[in-house]
C-alpha cells in the first residue's frame, strides 16, 4: 500500500476540533494541538504541529511525516531541545546529528515523528547547561556537573510526549533512542513501544567522554548494548540506571 504523503486538510480539522474540545485530568499535564503546516526541509517533505501545555507553559513542536492518525509501529524520535548542539553544531554532544539522522530516517521510511520538546539541557534550561559546561571544564562529567548546581542527572519528564503521541493519534511506536529512561517512562504514561531502534553516532574527541558517561552513568545504550532492540530488554537495563 503507498503511504499517503501527508496529513490532509479534513485529517487536520478532525484533530484541531479534537484537540480543542480535549481536557484531560489532570489538566495541568494536557496539552492541546494549536496548528499544522507544511514544512518542506532539505530532508524532504514534512509538516510541523504546534503544541502548548499548561504543563511547563512551553510551545513543543512535531515534525511528521505521512498519514500517521491511528497507525501502528510509527517510527518516533523524541528529542530534547539542544541549542548548543541542534543549532550551533556543537561537538560537546551527539544531539545534533541524532536529530539530523532521524529526521532522515523517517523520511526513508515515509512515515514517522520527530517531538521536539523544549527541555534544554536535559531540562535545566541553557544558562544552568552553560555553567555545568564550565565545570566540566574543570574536571567533572555530565551527571557531577548538573548535581553540583543542585539538579537531578537528568531533570526531563516524558509525561508530555506521550500525550503528544496520543494526541496525534499513534496506536504504537517504534522509537529512535539509545536512552531506556525514555523507553521505561513513555511506558509507565502507557505508550505502547513495540521496538527500540539504536540511533548510533560516531563519537568524537569531544564527546567520546560524555558518551561513556551516559552508558556508565545512566544506562545509555552504547556499546556491547547498543544492539538490543527488544523493549522488555531494553526495560531490564533501565532499572540498573541512576533513578531520577
Ligand atoms: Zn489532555
Ligand atoms: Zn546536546
């Protein structure tokens, strides 16, 4: 069957009235679809959603592709904001080019999501992500780093992209991700994951430390388990990694 290229008019309609009559308790933790447009990108042809919540009062976007209302085993990346790396090609981090290789990856498939969630340096926000840059300068990884400023290893909830995925109307996923946290929390929001699919970058000089310390530290999916795409696996290596 050829998968439809994109979302039509009377599709959009359907969920922007959806949306608009949707309050879910609690409310504070909705989120509520507000606009979809075409976006053509030098990856291909794509539409882009808009999306508020009460819940962290942030604008959340989506980048889709395809008809993907009420279909199963989408292909989902969900990925955190990272200006450093998203936008200034930073090489402290891998964020960019799993950005970049799953936007390319959907548009190979034909179909598929990318959430794009304002939650900046795993959600402290870009100037405390700065000062933790500066103490890694001085000696500290990653996880030292955010709990010298007083925040947790990793400050992100997933609550919010589940309800995003079921505002689009996914029935299941197959998500893009080396993180089991992401696997562990966007099931507990009841998100069916029928596989994890490794998003595998080459590291660089300055990255290389900051990936081992996600495979040590947080139970990344690196190395000898970066072929592991089974979910109740992939589950059984998020219970051995730091708990928020
Ligand atoms: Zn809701
Ligand atoms: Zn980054």
């Amino acid at each position: 069957m050829l998968k439809s290229m994109k979302l039509s008019t009377e599709q959009i309609n359907l969920l922007l009235d959806e949306s608009k009559n949707h309050r879910c308790e609690p409310y504070d933790c909705c989120v509520q679809l507000v606009g979809i447009a075409d976006l053509p990108s030098q990856f291909g042809e794509f539409q882009i959603c808009a999306l508020v919540s009460p819940c962290d009062g942030k604008e959340h976007t989506a980048i889709i592709k395809g008809d993907i209302v009420n279909k199963e085993n989408v292909l989902v990346r969900v990925h955190s904001e990272c200006l450093t790396g998203d936008v200034m090609g930073s090489k402290r981090c891998d964020c960019r080019e799993q950005l970049l290789e799953s936007l390319k990856r959907i548009q190979e498939e034909g179909q598929g999501a990318l959430l794009y969630l304002r939650q900046e340096g795993r959600n402290i926000g870009l100037t405390e992500k700065i000062k933790a840059y500066a103490l890694q300068d001085k000696g500290l990884d990653t996880i030292e780093a955010n709990v010298a400023l007083g925040w947790q290893p990793d400050q992100r909830d997933y609550g919010v992209a589940a309800h995003i995925l079921r505002t689009l109307g996914m029935t299941s996923i197959r998500l893009l991700t080396n993180n089991p946290d992401k696997v562990r929390q966007l099931s507990n929001h009841g998100i069916i994951i029928t596989e994890r699919v490794p998003l595998i970058i080459e590291t660089n000089e300055y990255n290389q430390a900051y990936l081992e310390t996600k495979a040590q530290k947080t139970g990344h999916l690196l190395g000898d388990k970066a072929k592991v795409v089974d979910v109740t696996e992939v589950l059984s290596h998020s219970s051995d990694s730091i708990d928020k």
